[in-house]
C-alpha cells in the first residue's frame, strides 16, 4: 500500500507537470530518446474507455523509474504511462481510471486542440503520419542501415553520422513508390478514358499535391503517403481528370462528380492538413 501510494504522488506530480507545460511545447515528443537502450525493457499497450472515448494506453517499462509513474500524451492522443518494471497491468490501469477526468480532457486536446503535421525533432517517442493513422519513431544507433515496420511503432537502425530525419524522408520516399503506384494503377482501373498508366513521378512538394502537365505527365507529392488512402485516390483521379480538362470548369466538374462523388469533401479534408507540406526537407539529404 506504501509503494502505491508513493506512485499516486508521483503521478500527480506527473499531472501538474502536464497541465502547467503548454502542448506545443510537448507535442509529437512527449519521450526523449534515451541512449541507454537498457533502460526500456518492454511496452504494452491497452485501451480504456472514458466515457465514450477510447484511449489508447501504452506501457513502457522502465528500470530507472522506483517510485514514480510519468504520464504523457501524444500527438494523436493515445497516453503513455512511463512505469516502473514491477507495477502489475491493473495497477496500472487504476491509476489512469483514478485521473479519468483529466486523461479525457488531455486526450481530446491533443487530437483537436493542436495541429500536428510532423515532429518538432525526429527522435525515438516522436510521432509520424502514414496512411492516415500515426506511428511512433524508434532509432537504434546500431550501425545498421535498415528499417523494422511494426505496425505502429517504426524501427530505424542508423550508423553513426546518420540523420534520424533525413533516415524518415528516405522510409517515406521508399514506401511512395509502391503506395503511389498501386493507387494509381486502381484509378486507371476506373477511368474510361485512359487504357494505360500515363507518366508519372513523385517527389517531395511544397506547394501542392499533384500536378498535370500539357503534355499529360502527372507528379504526385510524396507526402501522399501520409494520407488516408481515399484522399490519395482522390488526387489522382484529380489528375488523370485533367489529361481531358485541363481547367477546373463545369466539364472538370463534371468528371469528377462521375468517378468521385465525395470529392468535394475529400477536398475539404485534404485542404484541412495542407500544413504537412511546410516541413523543411533534411539538411543532409535523404539516405541511400
């Protein structure tokens, strides 16, 4: 009872550290990247239901922590209880119960309140965007040069001298490739007018997510990866609509209205995270 109780203070100390620290400041990096890999044995990740909201909990285990649990939340609003290696699964899940109230309004803040488009820092705990959903980067300075997708946690290996950014961009720029082709050979699948896959090439845009040239080449912006599935799709069919109609006229319209009938609210969801566009590119280049 001792050793719970001395949690509890920890962990109300860990609450006043969260509501007294703005989000921004917070946001995308709410766990530092430790060097010392020994210190995390292992994480675990459960759901708790708040009064209609699930949360997403995750468990890291950690051999520094004895007395004391810290709580953070992350960019897409799932908790992280840092904890010490001996605290059992349902204490654990006590404690988030106890402070329900605040993990709700933590929560629902971090998803609506503040924009999140990429990581003020790309270190291990940052999150990233990819298919609409989010993962939770994890650098391994290990000499290897290779990547681990474990669904929503993204393992990098880097050898010295490596930029953990430019190591991302270089993942993003691979996974475009294959994510970019496949959706749109499924649009051309779709659209009478085109009975093969035109030109076409993505890279890394500022300003836009695709484009169409007067001689029917078509450029895609890698970020498209980061995005829900549909809303790729949607630019793409957006494109291969102006292979007909170069303008956005009644005829461009129409089309559209044709082979994508929601398209003005994937027009509107797509111009809600424009703000994915404005990150600088890595000082040192993409990674080969």
């Amino acid at each position: 009872m001792r050793a719970h109780a001395v949690l509890k203070k920890g962990l109300y100390e860990a609450r006043r550290e969260e509501m007294d620290t703005p989000v921004r400041e917070r946001h995308g990096n709410s766990i530092p990247w430790c060097a010392d890999d020994a210190a995390i044995l292992m994480s675990e990740r459960f759901q708790v239901d708040i009064r209609g909201l699930p949360v997403t909990v995750e468990i890291r285990r950690n051999t520094r922590r004895r007395t004391r649990v810290g709580m953070s939340f992350r960019a897409d609003g799932s908790l992280c209880v840092d904890a010490p290696p001996g605290l059992l699964l349902d204490e654990v899940r006590s404690i988030v119960m106890d402070h329900s109230r605040w993990v709700r309004y933590r929560s629902e803040r971090a998803v609506n309140e503040v924009p999140f488009w990429y990581p003020d820092e790309y270190l291990s705990g940052s999150m990233i965007r990819f298919l609409g959903t989010t993962k939770e980067l994890e650098f391994c300075r290990d000499d290897g040069c290779y990547v681990e997708d474990q669904g929503p946690v993204l393992r990098i290996h880097l050898s010295a001298g490596d930029d953990p950014k430019a190591a991302v961009w270089s993942w993003y720029n691979k996974q475009a490739g294959t994510v970019l082709a496949r959706a749109m050979e499924e649009a051309v699948t779709r659209i009478p007018w085109v009975d093969q896959t035109p030109r076409w090439r993505h890279s890394f845009m500022r300003s836009q997510w695709g484009s169409c040239s007067v001689s029917g080449r078509i450029s895609l912006n890698t970020h498209l990866v980061k995005l829900a599935r549909e809303l790729t799709s949607y630019v793409i069919t957006h494109e291969l609509c102006h292979l007909v109609e170069l303008n956005h006229g009644s005829a461009f319209n129409a089309l559209m209205d044709r082979h994508v009938p929601d398209w003005r609210s994937h027009r509107e969801a797509i111009n809600r995270v424009t703000g994915l566009l404005s990150e600088e590119k890595p000082v040192r280049g993409l990674v080969r």
